[in-house]
C-alpha cells in the first residue's frame, strides 16, 4: 500500500495534510537500478551536494519509461489547490529531456491571481479547457511559463511549474539554456524549465496523458513537503497573496527564491 495526501482547506486558506492508502500497480519486471542497486528513482541533489554532478538514470530511456508511466487523463480532475503538491516527485518528459517536479504553485477559479480572472480570451482559453492540458504563456516577452490545467472543463484553474531537477538529457537542456552548469541555478525558476524543455505558446492545449510530445509521468512521492505564498502575485487580493499555495520537495536544492518563505507542511 502506497500513502498520498489528502489535502484540507479551512476558511483561512490554509491546509493540512492527512494520510491516505492507495493501491499501486504492480511493480515492473524492469526495475531502475544505480551503480550500486540501493534506489528505484534518482533524487534531486540535495543542498549539502549541490556542487556534485547531477545524477543520471544508470539504465536506458526505454526502461525508464516502463517504469514511470503516463498519468492518466483522470489523475488532473481535481481542485488545483489538490493536486499541486500531488505533482510533486513527478516527471516531465519531452524527447531525450526527463525533469522532475520540484516546486509547483496552484491557481484556483475566484483566484484573483490566476488568469482566469479574465475570463476566456484567446490567450487564457487554455486553462478554462479539460484538466490535464498545459497552458503556457509569454511572460515580460521572454519567458514560457508551463502550467498544468487542473479541475473540470471551463474552471479556469491551474498549477505553475516553478521548478524542476534535471533526470535526463542534461546536454539537451544545457545547450537550450545556453549554460553549462550542474547547479540549481539551471531549471530552478518557472521560466528555466519552459526553456529547458523547449516549449512555446504553441505547445498550450497539448494534452498532458498522450504519449508524445509533451508528457507527464508518474514518479515517487516526497517524504516531506514545504508550503508558502506564491510568488510575484502582489497585485492580488491580500487574502490570495497570503494563500499558502507554493509547494516544494523539502531538502531539494532546486528550489527558486525567494526560500525563507517557504515552511515544513
């Protein structure tokens, strides 16, 4: 029996976290197994190893694969404030490029810092579609920001990917950072990872559960998680600036600032 959280909202806009068991598939006959056969998943580098080179699946993309597969189109069909830290430890994956999930921020319907207090436009019409879709949007003309669309068709909601830690493909994602470095400083930032998975507005839409192109695949569930209001919303209403609606993998090095705000869940 596997545990995941069950998240629960008070009129504060706070959460608490409970326990839940969950029936898991069957393990695979092909198994991830490192140099030295003690793990199933690579871990993002920690802070006390962050100047360490990054670690890489020690088997093939194929195995890997059959390993951690796509979430299913019903995984999405949920509150974004819900499934944000339920995205946590999963994988993004386009091409050769696998990322893992490190920091995400949910945007809710009535969320006056989520784009769907616009209404539906031809920019925002991608978050008010079916949950499990990306909507990627151009933020100050130079960055791609991938979100996942959580909930039912026509919510408006949505969970931002902050940040992620490289699995696989680091040379694809050094050369389209245009930065050769192992550091955090490589994907932690919502605009890094739009940049290190390739994407543009083009990829908004796309759903998330097909195989090809853009997909997201299960992954290992983190032991601890850490909570804190978003990021650069100042303009929002003060009871949404305050949400505690940031999520990150405690102990991870790829983290984006500001950190200090960021607590134990």
């Amino acid at each position: 029996m596997k545990k995941t959280h069950r998240l629960k909202k008070d009129s504060n806009h706070n959460i608490t976290v409970q326990k839940i068991a969950t029936k898991t598939k069957a393990s695979s006959s092909k198994r991830f197994k490192n140099k030295h056969k003690s793990e199933e998943y690579p871990k993002p580098i920690s802070e006390s190893e962050e100047n360490l080179p990054v670690p890489q699946i020690n088997t093939t993309l194929i195995a890997f694969l059959d390993k951690n597969p796509i979430l299913s189109r019903n995984f999405y069909q949920i509150d974004a404030l819900d499934l944000a830290p339920r995205l946590l430890g999963k994988f993004l994956r386009r091409d050769d490029v696998v990322l893992q999930i490190t920091e995400v921020e949910a945007y809710r319907p009535n969320d006056s810092a989520c784009h769907g207090r616009f209404g539906k436009t031809a920019r925002t019409a991608p978050v008010f579609g079916p949950g499990g879709h990306a909507y990627i949007y151009l933020c100050y003309g130079l960055h791609m920001m991938l979100n996942v669309v959580a909930d039912k068709e026509e919510a408006g909601a949505a969970v931002l990917i902050r940040s992620c830690a490289p699995i696989y493909g680091l040379g694809t994602i050094q050369q389209r950072r245009g930065l050769k470095t192992e550091k955090p400083v490589l994907l932690a930032g919502p605009g890094k990872v739009g940049q290190a998975l390739g994407l543009s507005t083009e990829w908004s839409s796309h759903a998330l559960y097909n195989a090809g192109g853009l997909e997201l695949l299960d992954g290992p569930e983190p032991e601890h998680i850490l909570v804190g209001p978003r990021v650069g919303i100042e303009y929002a209403l003060p009871e949404h600036v305050n949400a505690l609606w940031r999520f990150a993998i405690a102990g991870s090095s790829w983290i984006s600032a500001p950190k200090k705000t960021l607590r134990p869940l």
